[in-house]
C-alpha cells in the first residue's frame, strides 16, 4: 500500500510520507505510548478543501480495535523507566486495646548527636556472624551423648557446617575461626572479640648420614682405628613436639589485632649413634651413644597495637615484647631466631612501607636439642636491629629492603662448656684467650621479580671492632662482606634456579684486620636448604682445632666455630664460595620433587693453612648434589611429609684436610621427616 501511495500522491500534490517501517499493531501501539504528550491517542487530520492535505503522525493514529494502553502491551518481566502506576490508598487499621510495635529507638543506638542518623547501628538479639549459622547445629544429648542427626533430613546441607572442634580442615573456636562466647572466657577479658588459637606440632626426624669422624684421643672403639679418622656412618633420631596457645583481641581481618598474648613450648627427644668415641661426650668412658631430652620457651610475648596511629588503610604500629622469632632478612643470612627482645613495628603508605625497630638479649641455647634454655641466665650478647622495606623499588615487582645490625658482644671474661661437656666459649683456637666483639652490619636486599624473573638478592658489609685475634693476640679491625643472589623461571609447573654466594675469607691472619665473614645465627633458606649436604651437616676441623667445626649445622659459612648455637662469632675464617643449580617440579598440587647441584670452595685457605701446619691447601671443597619430595596428602600443611637425600662428591680441598685411607670417598645425608600440625 505504501508503494501506491508513494507513486500517486505528487499528482495530487500530497508531498511524500514518511517511510515507517513495518511493525506490529501492539508494538507500534507501545512506542507511541511511549512518546511524550501521546497518553491520549489523538484521531487521524483529514485533508482540507484547498487540497492541501498535513502530515499524518502514525504516533497518534489509534489502532485497529481500539485503544490499547502501553503498560498492558509490553512483554511481561519488563518495565518502563519512570512510570509507576497510581498506588492504593492507604489503609489506616485501628485496633483498640492491641500492642503497638517498639518505636524504632529501641533497635537502634541512642542518637548522640554526632554523625547522620543512618549510620545508627541496629541491636537485635541474633547470635554473632560466625555462630549465625552453626547455631542450629545440633547438640549432643547430655544423658546418652549421641548427637541427633534427624535435623539434617530436613536441612540436608546443615551437616557441612557443623563439625567437631577438634577437626583441623574446618571452622573451629581453637583455631580463632570464632570469638570466645561471653559467658564463656575468663572474668578478665574486657569486651569483645577475645579469640583463642591453639596449635600442636610434631615434627619427626631420621637421619642416616656419614660425615669424617676423628678417632678418639685416648681410646677408640675399635683398637684397629690408628688413622686421624675413623668410620663414618651414623644415624640421629629426633622427636619434637610444640604446643602454642595465643589470645588476642581484634576483628580478624584487615584491621590488625588490638592485643596479643602468645606462648609457645617446645619438647625434644633425641637419639644419636656415631662409630667412636669421644663425639658425643667429652669423656671417651661414654660411649657412641647418646639419648637426651629437652623442653625450651620458644615465644612468650606480648604483642600490642598502637591503635590510635592507624591510618584508613589499617596502616599500623605495634609493639611486642618477650621471646619472640625474627627473621633479619629475606632468606635468613645472618640472624634467624627466637629470641628474648623488644620489637617496634609497623608499616605505612597501604603498606607499601614497611620498618623494623628491635633490641635483643640472646638466650642461652641447649646443646643438644638447640632450644632456648631459660633456666641459665642469658648471654652478654646483644643485638640491635633496624631495617626498612619499600615495595615496587626501585622497579614495579621487586620489594627492597636496607637493614643495619650491630652486634654487641661482651663475654671475654666468660669461660663456657657444653652439656656433653666440650668448650665453647672460649673457642679453642691458637691462644685460646677470651675475646669482646663489636660488628655491625650494613646490608641490601631485594626480594620479587622483573618481568618473569623471579630474583634474591642479599648483600652485607662486616664492620666493627675484636678485642682479640686468637693468632696474633692483640686487637684487629672487622673488614668483611657477603653477598648472594638466586636466581629463577617458572615454565608452567616447573621453576629453574640459578644460585650464586660469595663470603670473604681472611688472606691474611696475622695482620690487624679480620676479613672472613661470619653471621649472627645464620639459618638459610638458600640453594637447597636444609636437603644440601653441606647446609644440613656439619663438619669437624680435626687436626686444626677441638670441639671446632668447619661449618654450622644449617649454617652456610666456613665460620670455623665451636657452636653456632653457642659459640661467638669467627671473622678469621676461610670464606665461603658456592655455585648451584637446581629446579622444583610440582607434579600434582600435593606433590613436589626438588633437584639442586651446588659446587662449593674456599675463598681463601691461608688460615687453614696456618692452623694445619699445611704449605698448600686446594680451594675446592667439591660438589653436592641432592634431591628431595613433599608430599601434603591434603594439600595443606597440616600433614607434611618429606624425604630427601645428599651426596657430597669431595673436592681436592676437602681430601686435603680430611683423607680417609682405605675409607669412603663419598659422603651422603638422608632425611626423613614427618610434620603433623593442628
């Protein structure tokens, strides 16, 4: 029809209508419903008696039918914006003698004038967001103490919130999942929040391994042993287990708690076999045999929240005091402890700044065991600490760190001795005098990645003061340095590190400046960690020193100390150099396989030349390769278990200093070890 009209109407002198495009009758019949002023569709014009006829407004024609009202014609679940239809009339109910409803002052707080009325906070007697749902569980019946599940047929999915305190994989009041309930916590603890975690860990150990073993002095236990060193294999069986229980009071999260109180206890049984005598025990009548027993205070702080400096970001400081653990840097190079201190720290800038304040006063160490033993006076060594951590610098990605550490020792008039009876303090070395020592220091450290790189890094500068150098007996300068560096790329579940450590190694002893390198209390977790060979084992200097050792047991450094737990810092030592590369494999996300090769030298010999009588000592001390599996059964750490191996392939150094005719040329380290957390 259009197309007629189209073609006739310049005959009559009607100008062209518009083209409409072809719609149906209810949805034209919404559109022009929809435009303004067209509520009460308006008849058709008709055409006037010169002959001139108007426009026709297809808005305004009324449909065939009759009218249609736009509301009713839409698709049902739609509306129109800003059209709403003419409300009821309200209805006034009047009850006499009902109950009114309590105004609206009675769910709310009392308005004290400050801030908009909205934000009045509603009090209704619910239980609180965390017992909200568990408080339908049901109980358990005090007479026959059966739990009635008839509730779960009807809430089927009730039963997934409802477990057992004492489940470790779901809610729970000891783990801090929920607030201490009013009626139930002590008289003591003011206000709200109050909230209780509790953890218990065993942590199992054995350990087959081999290492050089000097034969005893006075007699051996095996009258044929007429070698410097005796036979290597020996095995160490160890038990431990940690119960920890804090208090604090806060929300739990973003905001960080107002208090905490924390305490953490730690027993150990151990049980140690070695082929000869005189290396477990001062007296060679002991035996090879040693089983021994401890339990150390691990952490018992308290933990204060310096609220009123928080920022709207929850930016905050804090204040903890007691034993408590630190961790001077990332990885662990040069104190990582639980020890006896004052701590004042925080962070700022939505946490993007991050700072350290602290002062400690080392604890005594058991020997056997390594943990804090409160029952002796702590030592008259002392730390102060300071270190700052700045995020996206100086590049997006990498965290760095700038650290100062001075290290306060003053036990020259100290003569110390072991549990098994051997000297530790004095170390004995040349003159076997007792020495005070101030070092501090200065390091670097960036921790992140650029672009796919993941990087470490660590450096310290060694500076200070020693009273007295055990060759020349006289005073000496502390001229020291490390530094290290990992490292790695991920390719979807595999990660490849390439691991690098440099510590400086006195060249020369008999001058007035101590150049070799050595930490506070050095545990890191570096190029392999505790699953290397030479991380893990610890090596005696025979022939060069007593009751001393080339390296710590989880120590890096060639420090030549008595102790690392309870010996003094060595800064006449032969440096530490180490190359390795390794790689992590996460083969299932319960399962990871760990490689690492490291090659290790000498930075220097020239004091171990000194102390063996010895022209010529090579720097090589050789390579360790070792290898290791995680397995998390659940995915979690909860239940960890883990078993690895270590082979130390010696270098012509290591021959050097401790030749084993007719004995093995390797050495291995095995751990298994078991983890059970709560």
């Amino acid at each position: 029809m259009q197309q007629v009209i189209a073609l006739i109407a310049p005959a009559f002198g009607i100008s062209q209508p518009m083209p409409m495009p072809m719609m149906p009758f209810q949805v034209l019949s919404a559109s022009a419903a929809a435009t303004p002023g067209a509520a009460e569709p308006q008849q058709a014009a008709t055409p006037a008696a010169d002959g001139a006829s108007q426009q026709v407004d297809p808005n305004t024609t009324a449909l065939p039918g009759g009218e249609t009202e736009a509301d009713e014609a839409l698709i049902d679940g739609r509306r129109r914006p800003g059209y709403n239809k003419q409300l009821p009339d309200k209805v006034e109910q009047d009850n006499p003698g009902a109950v009114n409803a309590p105004p609206p002052e009675a769910f709310y707080d009392k308005y004290d004038g400050e801030g908009p009325m909205s934000n009045l906070g509603l009090q209704v007697g619910v239980p609180d967001r965390w017992r909200i749902v568990s408080s339908l569980c049901p109980q358990k019946d005090k007479l026959s103490g059966k739990i009635d599940r008839s509730l779960y047929t009807l809430f089927p999915r009730l039963e997934h919130v409802c477990h057992s305190s004492l489940d470790p994989f779901h809610h729970s009041l000891l783990k801090g999942d929920r607030p201490l309930a009013r009626g139930k916590r002590p008289g003591f603890l003011k206000g709200d929040d109050w909230f209780l975690i509790a953890g218990a860990v065993s942590d199992t150990i054995v350990e087959p391994r081999s290492f050089p073993i000097p034969v005893g002095n006075q007699t051996t236990s095996d009258p044929n042993q007429i070698d410097v060193f005796g036979r290597s294999n020996s095995l160490v069986l160890a038990q431990t287990f940690i119960a920890s229980v804090s208090l604090l009071k806060g929300m739990t999260a973003f905001k960080p708690p107002t208090i905490e109180y924390r305490i953490a206890i730690a027993g150990n049984i151990n049980h140690v076999q070695v082929p000869e005598r005189r290396v477990l025990f001062v007296e060679p009548s002991k035996g090879t045999r040693r089983t021994d027993g401890f339990v150390g205070l691990q952490e018992a702080f308290v933990d204060y929240h310096l609220g009123q400096y928080d920022s709207k970001r929850y930016d905050f400081f804090s204040v903890r005091a007691g034993i408590q653990p630190m961790q001077s840097d990332f990885r662990g190079f040069l104190f990582n402890d639980n020890q006896l201190g004052i701590r004042f720290f925080g962070n700022r800038d939505n946490n993007r700044f991050q700072f350290n304040l602290a002062a400690f006063w080392r604890l005594e160490k058991d020997t056997n065991s390594g943990l804090n033993d409160i029952t002796q006076a702590p030592r008259n060594d002392f730390l102060l600490m300071a270190n700052v951590y700045r995020q996206d610098f100086p590049i997006v990605g990498l965290t760095s760190q700038l650290s100062a550490t001075w290290n306060i020792n003053r036990e020259r008039g100290e003569v110390a001795v072991d549990k098994n009876g051997f000297p530790v303090r004095p170390a004995l070395l040349g003159d076997l005098r007792g020495r005070n020592y101030d070092v501090v220091y200065l390091g670097y450290a960036a921790d992140g990645r650029i672009g796919r790189i993941n990087l470490t890094a660590q450096f310290y500068g060694a500076l200070g003061h020693d009273s007295n150098n055990f060759l020349t007996s006289g005073p000496a300068s502390i001229r020291a340095f490390m530094a290290a560096a990992e490292l790695s790329y991920d390719i979807d579940w595999t990660r490849i590190r390439l691991s690098g450590l440099y510590a400086s190694g006195d060249k020369d002893p008999y001058d007035k400046v101590e150049g070799g390198f050595d930490a506070v209390f050095e545990n890191p977790q570096f190029a392999g960690a505790d699953t290397s060979y030479w991380i893990r084992q610890t090596i005696p200097f025979a022939g060069g020193g007593r009751a001393i050792s080339v390296n710590g047991r989880n120590g890096i450094l060639n420090s030549l100390r008595s102790s690392k737990e309870q010996g003094q810092s060595n800064f006449t030592n032969p440096g530490t150099m180490l190359l390795g590369v390794g790689t992590d494999f996460d083969l299932t996300p319960t399962v990871r396989v760990s490689t690492n090769v490291n090659h290790l030298w000498f930075e220097n010999t020239k004091v171990l030349q000194v102390l063996r009588n010895e022209g010529s000592i090579p720097k090589d001390i050789g390579w360790d390769a070792s290898v290791s599996a995680i397995w998390r059964p659940n995915a979690s750490q909860n239940l960890v278990f883990r078993l690895s191996g270590a082979v130390l392939e010696p270098g012509r150094g290591f021959d050097n200093l401790f030749a084993q005719q007719g004995k093995a040329s390797r050495f291995y380290s095995v751990l298994a070890n078991a983890t059970l957390a709560f």
